[in-house]
C-alpha cells in the first residue's frame, strides 16, 4: 500500500477556508473532499476524521497568523504605532470580508464551546498564546516608556483581545469602515490612556 502525498499546507488551508465560511458543524465532509482535492478515505488515513482536521487546520491557521504577527511586530517601529497599525489591518480585514482574513478562532469559539472539550481546550490555547503575545508586545512599550499604565501587561492585552474580538464580531454585521475605524480607534485610546 502506497502512502498518499499532497501538499499539507494547502489541504489545511482549504479545509481552515471551509471551517470559516462554513463553520465547524456544518462543513460536511462532501465539503472538505471538494476543496482539498482528497478522497474522504485519503482524509481519514491522514487526519483522523473531520475534528481531526479541524485541529489540523486550527494549528496552521496559528502558524499562519503567528507568523503575520511577528513580521508586524518585528519592525523597527515603536510598539505603540505597529500595535495602532494592528489594528487598522484587523479593520481591513473585516471590510475586505474575504473568508481568509475571518478570524477561525472568533467563528469557532461560539459554535463549539462546551460541544467538544478538546476543541475548546485547543480553541482556549490558541487564544491564551495570541493574549500572551500581545503581552509581550505591551511590556516592551511599557519598558520603553511609549506609555504608563497602573495595570499589568497581562490585563491590559486581555482588553484588547477582548477589544478585537468585539471589533470582528461587530464586523459580522456591519462592515462600515468608519464606524469600525472609530471602534479600533477608541480601543487604543482605552488601552494607552
């Protein structure tokens, strides 16, 4: 028996694409086999079955946005202005309406929270790791003195996850861009005044 090849990357990305435009329950395997170009049973021997690959695609999605993070936060700006861009983008994203740029983790979390508990113990990590990687950013604007706050880094990227999170949401029915603009706008100012 030959051991199938494809291209991971790829088949996670359909498939993470079909988990944000259709979400978890009602992406039916029909739906994964036409968009990652596999057999079911080619799928199955890969992944498991479909949570299977939606935790596959779950951890591709984080590579993918992990790594659009840190090229952001790796220029030579200060933390603040790149953390203001951040934040534009994310408006951008959810003008563009593209189903690449919806966040998988905003649409999974209220579909499968308390369905399946290592989903939602894998959906809590990704999102405890982007809290604590806006953390970071945070402390160093923080230690740069780019502004004072009597809170904690931590409890600061907790509102602005939590920020984000409402910014996306918010999105979902309405894309005008200067109302989201204003939103985003008003979350940094929350955050650093």
């Amino acid at each position: 028996m030959r051991t199938a090849e494809f291209d991971t990357e790829f088949v996670l990305r359909q498939a993470m694409h079909a988990f944000m435009q259709h979400g978890y329950a009602k992406t039916s395997m029909q739906k994964l086999k036409e968009v990652t170009h596999l057999h079911p049973g080619s799928i199955y021997a890969a992944y498991g079955n479909k949570k299977g690959l939606f935790l596959a695609a779950t951890e591709q999605y984080q590579k993918d946005r992990n790594q659009q993070f840190t090229a952001l936060f790796n220029d030579q700006q200060s933390i603040l202005s790149t953390l203001k861009h951040y934040l534009t983008v994310i408006v951008d994203e959810c003008i563009e309406g593209e189903v690449a740029k919806v966040c998988l983790l905003t649409k999974s979390i209220s579909e499968v929270e308390g369905n399946d508990p290592q989903i939602c113990s894998v959906l809590r990590g990704n999102l405890n790791a982007y809290e604590n990687a806006l953390a970071e950013q945070i402390q160093k604007a923080l230690d740069n003195n780019e502004f004072k706050s009597s809170k904690p880094a931590q409890q600061l990227a907790r509102f602005l996850v939590m920020g984000i999170y409402g910014i996306r949401t918010y999105a979902l029915t309405n894309q005008d861009p200067k109302s989201l603009q204003q939103l985003a706008d008003d979350l940094f100012a929350a955050l650093v005044n």
